[in-house]
C-alpha cells in the first residue's frame, strides 16, 4: 500500500475532505489495503503534513489532486480514480417558512439555472458551503447576480479550498450563520433571517 509521494500516479487516492478528525480511519485503511491486495496502486492523502487542496478533472485519468505539503509545496497526483472521505453530514432543523417555495433543492436549483426560468436577483442566499453550493454560486455570480451568499450553518460539508477561493474572489459572502426564519415580502422577493455569533441579520 502506497502512503508516500512518488511519482504522483495512482491507480486509485483516498483524499481527506476539509474537517475529518481521523485520518486514515479503519474504512479508509480496509480499502486501501482491498485495492492494493487486488494488484492496484493506492495513495492517501489528507492528515497531518499533507492538505488536499481540491481535484481536478484530467482527460485522459479520474483526476488530478492537488496537494499541499507543510513546508507549502504544491503536489500534482494523478489518478484513474478519487475517493474524497467525508464527516458524516448534519443537515440543521426546520425553521419557519423551510416549506415555502423560495427554498429549492440543490438539484432543482441547478436544472431552473441551466433551463433560465428563474429570478436570482437581487440576492440569493445558498445553504451550504459544499462544493456543489459553491459551483452554483459561482454560475450565478458570473452571470451578473450582484450579491450570492452561501451560509456555513456548522453542519455542512465544506468543499475543496479551490472552490471558495473562487467564488470569493467572483464576489461571493461565506457566512457563518443559521437560518431562523423565511417570510414573503412581496412577489418574487423574500426576507430571510439568519442568526450569527453577532445577533440576527436579515437577507432580502
């Protein structure tokens, strides 16, 4: 089983997401060693010392990870294929108003996106920083959403780095906050109430 760097190609990686306490876990070990028994090149990454930065897709491979040593050398690891280990997700309770159809799905979110059917301006408010969250906040930024939110309630699964760099530097607010409350304005328009560190804050 492969544990080090070495010429950056794997037939398989194990990448520690953003927030795992434990690393290599007894899972993430019991797979490695599977794959290597069964003939395959296997590296793990994430931990102390080393910081999974993001992945890349690569034609031609699964992907390309990148990789962060402690001394800040970028690590280039090719891939057929990537597995990213996660903590197990804690979505937050029902709040008022978590019924009303201003809160949409990710999934339905993204298929109104690519079909134009909706209005995202003035604001729009993502719940979840993950990378999925973040890609959508990125598409509506670039096509000229002025103000894009993702709310980091404490229990998502945060995404690779590369992606919040460039959706912050697309303009995009990451914000430590829980929703308290949504409630119709007006057509189209909606106030939603978040509670931080600080106090409540309210997004129109």
């Amino acid at each position: 089983m492969s544990l080090q760097v070495r010429d950056g190609r794997f037939d398989l990686v194990l990448l520690a997401a953003p927030g795992v306490q434990r690393w290599p876990g007894l899972g993430v070990r019991a797979l490695a060693t599977l794959c290597s028994d069964a003939g395959l090149s296997v590296g793990l990454f994430g931990g102390e010392g080393l910081r999974v930065r993001g992945v890349l897709p690569s034609q031609g491979t699964g992907g390309v990870a990148i990789v962060e040593d402690s001394q800040g050398r970028i690590h280039r690891i090719e891939s057929r294929a990537v597995v990213r280990v996660c903590e197990p997700m804690e979505l937050p309770g029902p709040f008022p108003g978590w019924t009303e159809p201003a809160l949409l799905p990710l999934q339905s979110a993204l298929r109104l996106r690519r079909e134009g059917q909706t209005v995202w301006s003035p604001a729009t408010a993502i719940l979840g920083v993950g990378n999925m969250a973040l890609s959508l906040g990125c598409e509506l930024l670039e096509s000229g959403v002025p103000e894009v939110y993702c709310l980091d309630t404490g229990g998502n699964l945060p995404g690779w780095e590369v992606y919040r760099r460039r959706f912050q530097i697309l303009g995009g607010r990451i914000l430590k906050a829980s929703p308290i409350e949504l409630r119709k304005k007006a057509p189209l328009l909606w106030e939603l109430r978040l509670r931080d560190e600080v106090g409540v804050r309210v997004l129109e």
